[in-house]
C-alpha cells in the first residue's frame, strides 16, 4: 500500500471537527485535494478553508463570558 503524505499544512477534517474529533488531513499530489482517512472526506484547498470557517462560527464565543442578570 502507498504512503500517503501531509499537505503543506495540517488542515483539520472539517466533517470530523464538527464532531469534535481533531483529525488531520492528507494531500494527495495527482489529484491536487486533501482527503480524510477516517471520514473519506475530499475536497480542495478552499473547500476545506471554507468548512473550516464554520468551526470558528461553532466556538467564536468560546473565550467571552456571559452573565445572566435581571
């Protein structure tokens, strides 16, 4: 079986960060897209920016603090 290899930089599987699995993605060179092994996620370099997007959308409050006073 081939080796696969890290992309330039360890993006994160957008459909397995929104579950809160932290799973890196592989590059694969023939194809030009990053691919998942646990998921079988694929896409391009934007789409997985774009995915990933949402994961700040998820957490963007995550460092506020809310109080709740009437």
């Amino acid at each position: 079986m081939a080796q696969s290899g890290k992309g330039r930089l360890n993006y994160r599987c957008p459909s397995c960060f929104m579950r809160d699995i932290d799973m890196d993605m592989f590059y694969d060179k023939d194809k030009e897209e990053y691919y998942c092994l646990r998921c079988q996620y694929r896409g391009s370099e934007a789409d997985v920016l774009a995915k990933n997007e949402l994961a700040r959308f998820r957490y963007g409050a995550m460092y506020e603090r809310f109080s709740f006073e009437d």
